[in-house]
C-alpha cells in the first residue's frame, strides 16, 4: 500500500510534493562537532549509503607541517535513506538531527550529491569556501565538471567556481580553467 502524499512548503516557500517514506534519498545529517569521521564510520559499520566529503588541509605545528583530511562541510554527512528507517540514522552516537524545515527532513537534491562526487572523483583541487549566492555565474562546459553552474571568482590568476548548496548554506571552491567557463544569465 503507497503511502500518500502530502503538500508541505519548502525553505524557498514553494510547495513540494511530501517525500515518499519507502523511497531512498539523500538527506543531511547534522553532527556534533568534529564528529563527522565517527559518524560516517557508524553508518559504514551499519551498511548505511553515505557521503562524507574531504579535502586535504596542511596545517602547521610548532615543529612540523601536518597532512590532515578535513570535512569539506563542517558539520555535516550526506545519507541515502527512506524516511521509514530515518531511526537507524538517529540514533547513531553523534548524530544530532536531520536538517528539516517546518518539522519535516528536507532531502538534498540528487544534483547537489553528484556535483559533489564529481568535484571528488575527478581529483580537483576542492575546498571549503564561505557561503556565496551573488556573483557572476558560469557555467562549465567541458571537462569532467561539464554541466555544473557555480560563481567565478577570480584571484592571484586563478580561476574559482564557486558551488553553492542551498540546503546547508555552504559553498566549496572548485580551481578551473577559464577557457572550460561559460557566463550565465
């Protein structure tokens, strides 16, 4: 029996078809902080799809230079679920909530999920950026990122999109080639 849907009204105010309890998607887990490898490895140990995006930060102390992986998004695991089993997730030590809006989990579109992926995999230089919403838009057109839209920023000659995830509020930087850009609007 299919569970019915339901109108409920989005972050952005439009209206959005309730999600399906049976249907796996992504959803934002909201962690304690400096948690998010722990948790990540909770949901492993439990066969629990997930995403924990890194990027590698070298970091100076008193005597030496440090290699660490860091979480691209502070605070944050991605996990592919069906809301019906959104308590395996919840009662992970450290997760501290889904990220919902007017009481309800909000799911991370797909496209935001694989432009992630696609920054990571591709072997690009990626790294958390403050979060940025005005700007001249680009879109790439060749290479492995073709198709993602972000802002250019331009510093010390060098080229940066900036992606935007409006679910999270965060930004990363992505360096790119001009010549692969293509101006929006």
């Amino acid at each position: 029996m299919a569970t019915p849907a339901v109108n409920i009204t989005t972050h952005a105010g439009c209206p959005e078809r309730a999600p399906n309890f049976l249907e796996p998607l992504w959803y934002a887990v909201y962690t304690n902080a400096n948690h998010e490898k722990r948790v990540a490895q909770q949901l492993g140990q439990r066969s629990i799809e997930h995403l924990l995006p890194l990027y590698d930060s070298v970091r100076r102390w008193k005597d030496r230079r440090v290699r660490l992986q860091m979480p691209l998004f502070p605070g944050y695991v991605f996990v592919r679920f069906a809301l019906r089993d959104r308590l395996q997730v919840l009662q992970i030590p450290s997760v501290a909530r889904l990220v919902s809006f007017s009481g309800h989990p909000a799911p991370v579109p797909e496209g935001d999920i694989q432009s992630i992926q696609s920054c990571l995999n591709r072997g690009h230089n990626v790294e958390p950026f403050p979060y940025l919403q005005v700007g001249r838009r680009a879109r790439v057109r060749n290479g492995p990122l073709q198709g993602l839209e972000g802002v250019i920023l331009r510093r010390k000659n060098r080229t940066r999109l900036i992606l935007s995830f409006d679910l999270i509020m965060r930004s990363v930087a992505v360096e790119i080639d001009d010549v692969d850009l293509v101006p929006t609007r």
